[in-house]
C-alpha cells in the first residue's frame, strides 16, 4: 500500500481548544474508522494555532502563516491506502471536513 498524507485544514487560526468536544472526540475515533475502511494510520500530528507560525522566504521572515486564508493548516495525519481514491474516501471521514477541509497527497 502506498503513504498518503491528510492535511486538515480549519478556520483560521486553527487553535484546537476551540474545537467542539464531538470534533475533538471524533478525531480521537478517527484511527478506528481508517483500520474499518481497510487502510492503515501512520501517525498524525495537530499543529499549534495558526498565531504560533513563522514563515520565511527569500526575501525575509514573517510573523504568521505563509498564506492569509480563512482557513489555515491545523494538522497532518500520514495513512497508508491502496491508492489515491482509496485515500480520499478515509479522508473524507476526518472530523476536519465538519467545520474545515482536507487535502489528501501521496507521499515521495
């Protein structure tokens, strides 16, 4: 099986403890739900509030996200899945989809 990375975006700035406790406890279901549709977790990861990022780029660093969105990068959780569809479809089932969204890339 191939290696997939979530990205779990949220509305900006993506601070966790502002999450509705179902949301949060849904997160935690979430590995269960990925074993059931046939795929497997590797690891996931929530980010610290969009507020605690610092971006660089040739020209200089900023205080902040790289980009000024609604939402923002929350999280990143790395599956493995058959393939690309396959991916999607436990992706989908990521709690982030109830007040963000996802991003699903495979991995190098």
């Amino acid at each position: 099986m191939a290696k997939y990375a979530i990205l779990i975006y949220a509305p900006a700035p993506a601070d966790w403890q502002d999450a509705p406790g179902e949301e949060l406890q849904a997160h935690g279901e979430f590995a269960g739900k990925v074993t059931e549709l046939g795929g497997e977790l590797i690891t996931g990861y929530a980010l610290q509030s969009a507020t605690t990022a610092k971006s660089a780029r040739a020209d200089g660093v900023a205080d902040g996200p790289l980009i000024d969105a609604a939402d923002v990068l929350g999280g990143v959780t790395i599956i493995e899945a058959r393939d690309a569809d396959h991916a999607l479809e436990i992706a989908r089932h990521n709690p982030a989809t109830w007040r963000g969204g996802i991003e699903v890339r495979p991995l190098l």
